[in-house]
C-alpha cells in the first residue's frame, strides 16, 4: 500500500490586482517550499501514479496535490505548464522547493543517480 500525504484545499490566495496566473504561480512556489518532496498530480493520470509510487517504494513520504480535485486545479495545472514550457502538466515534482520537473526528468535523474543525492540533501531520503 502507497503512503503518502495528499492535500485537495488550498484555502483563500486571491491577491487583488493580480492576475490568475500570477496568483497560481504563488501558490505552486508556496505549496512546493512547504515540504521536501511535492509531487502535482492528477488521480487518474498512470504517469502520475508511477511517480507517487517510484518515490513510495524508495521510502519517501511526498505530499501529493490532486489538481483534479481542486475548484482551482486547472490554473495551477496551466501554472505548471508555463513552468515547464511543454505541453505534458503532470506529475511535476518539486524536491526541496525546486523544480525537478515532469515524469522524464524525474526519471533521468533517477536513472543517472543523481535523484537519491537531491532527496537526501532535501531531507526526504536519509539512507
């Protein structure tokens, strides 16, 4: 069984005098700088429940945004794409407040060794 935290409220961040997309890039960098590991997901998207289980089965606990499960998911989900500059918005994956980025670049890192040293230097991996 996958344990991880999920989070679906994101509460009041409606700044006056800014536009949506600014206010949800806020929000995205404030939700990535709140734990170690964050992963932005859709629940039905496979890709992202590869990822929410590749960081599982290393023993990381990430916190999991659902954005299908949220009124304001769809503009955090265009946040992220103007982030990534590509059209793929899911799972993106912060370690320690910064951008690793989509499932191919998680999986580079992972592959090429240098995910396990992000993790443990975010202080979300201690083996």
């Amino acid at each position: 069984m996958m344990h991880y935290q999920t989070e679906s409220t994101w509460g009041s961040y409606i700044h006056s005098g800014r536009t949506q997309m600014e206010t949800s890039l806020e929000i995205l960098e404030r939700l990535a700088s709140e734990n170690a590991v964050v992963i932005f997901s859709v629940s039905t998207c496979c890709m992202c429940h590869a990822i929410k289980r590749l960081f599982c089965g290393m023993g990381v606990h990430p916190m999991v945004y659902e954005l299908d499960q949220d009124p304001r998911g769809k503009y955090l989900q265009d946040a992220l794409r103007s982030l990534l500059g590509n059209g793929c918005a899911v799972p993106v994956v912060f370690i320690g407040g910064k951008l690793v980025g989509a499932m191919d670049r998680v999986m580079a890192s992972h592959i090429s060794g240098t995910l396990v040293p992000q993790l443990k230097e975010a202080g979300a991996l201690w083996l």
